[in-house]
C-alpha cells in the first residue's frame, strides 16, 4: 500500500461487540472519515472466514485491499504513516 496512491483503500474490519480494541478501531476509522465494511464475528458465521484470512479468530483484524494488516494497533500504524487516508481529506 502506497500513501496516496489512487483510489481509498478497502477496508473490511473483523469485530465483536465486546471489544473494546474493535471499538477503538471504528473511532478511529470514523473519526477520520475513513470508509470500512464491519463484520461481526460474534455469530459464529464468519469466524470460518477470518480464520481462513489470518490465521487466527482474535479481534479486530483489519483486512486493508485483501491483505490481512493485524489488529488496532497495526492500524494506527497505517494510519500514522499515511498509508490509510479518508476519501475527501
């Protein structure tokens, strides 16, 4: 991933409603206007998936173009890199 490189990223993002780092991880997306589709893997449907994805079921795991990046703290990374930036800055 390029800073600034054409089109917004896609970014898919692995939740629970019980945690507190996923929810840390939507501010922070929301905050900075950054688009993202949230998957909620409290059901049990798309542990499967993420499982597939990552390699393992703790949450959040954000998936940035396909690319599985880790969790809150890899994306702050990104985000402090300028690697991840909202579609109107």
């Amino acid at each position: 991933m390029e800073p600034g490189a054409g089109q917004p990223n896609r970014i898919v993002l692995y939740t629970n409603a019980w945690c507190a780092f996923c929810k840390r991880a939507k501010a922070l997306l929301d905050r900075l206007g950054i688009a993202y589709e949230e998957i909620d893997v409290g059901d049990g449907e798309h542990c499967c998936r993420l499982q597939e994805l990552t390699g393992g079921s703790s949450v959040p795991q954000v998936i940035v173009d396909g690319e599985p990046i880790g969790g809150y703290e890899e994306l702050v990374g990104l985000v402090r890199s300028g690697s991840l930036a909202p579609k109107n800055p």
